[in-house]
C-alpha cells in the first residue's frame, strides 16, 4: 500500500508537471504567433502563419491529454459503480466529490484541447490567412492547462480518498 502512494503522488506530481509545461508552451505559441507579419483592419486580420507556434501549440496539446489520460488512471474509477441519481446522493460525500471532480477535468480539457486546436489551426497552412480576428485562444488555452492541472489534483486526491474510505477496515 505505502509503494503505490509513493507513486501515486509522484504520478500526481508528474500530472501538474505536464499541465504546467503544457500551459508555458501554449503561453509561447501565443508569443511567437504575435511575432510574425499582420495586417489588422478593425475586425479583419491577415497574417502569416507561424510554424514555430504551431509546433508549440501541438505539443501543448499532446501534453494536456497525456496528463489528462494519467491523472484518470491514478483517480481510477472510484465513481463508476453509481449508475443513478439516487445512488449518487446517498453515496459517501468524498465519493461525490470525487465524480464532480472527475466531471469538471473533463469539461475543462474539452474545453482546453478547443482553444488551444483553434490556436494552432491558423498556424497550419502554409500561405497567408484572412478573415475575422481570431481572440487569444492559445493564451486562454494555456489558462485551461493550469485550471485542468488543480482539477486533476482534486481528483486525484478525492478519488484516492473515497476509495480507502469505502474499503471496509476488518
């Protein structure tokens, strides 16, 4: 039992590791997306596309879903034998608490993977693209990353409780 603690928390150490990393590279696709040659009219915008801040934002996004594919092996399934409502409100609160965690890691890296696919698609092409201004959504993407990594954390953390809290101590 003290050997997969040990890991668990490495595990879970590594899972923040990999979000925070993903989030920095986010932060610098965006940088180096801003560096390169535009044309800004009110609404319109015409750029070059950046390979760097494509390949940046990539990574960014293999590392959010490599945590994100960890930090659920570490929670495990604690929460998966609740097939209802009723099951689920008169269920342990850490057990609860475990679920909602595990729902919210999975709506912020949907929502995470979305900002930061839509910052890189516009690095994608070759030739200069036109059209609406797009908002800063590597940027806002790298903020899903850190948000993704404190709901991992949480999830892990309760995920582990509710487990050692429904083991029947003899």
């Amino acid at each position: 039992m003290k050997m997969w603690k040990k890991y668990g928390i490495i595990a879970c150490i590594a899972v923040v590791a990999m979000d925070i990393a993903a989030g920095i590279l986010a932060l610098k696709a965006e940088a180096t997306q801003d560096q390169v040659k535009h044309l800004r009219l009110w609404m319109f915008e015409c750029k070059d596309p950046s390979n760097q801040a494509y390949k940046l934002g990539l990574a960014a996004v293999v590392l959010l879903s490599l945590s994100h594919a960890l930090a659920n092996f570490i929670g495990g399934c604690s929460s998966c034998s609740m097939n209802s409502s009723s099951s689920f409100r008169s269920s342990a609160p850490s057990k609860q608490c475990s679920l909602a965690c595990l729902v919210l890691t999975w709506v912020v890296l949907v929502v995470g993977l979305y900002l930061l696919i839509s910052g890189i698609r516009s690095n994608n092409n070759s030739q200069t693209s036109c059209g609406f201004s797009h908002p800063h959504f590597l940027s806002i993407g790298a903020i899903s990353c850190f948000v993704h990594a404190a709901f991992s954390v949480s999830y892990c953390l309760t995920s582990t409780i509710a487990t050692h809290h429904s083991t029947p101590i003899i």
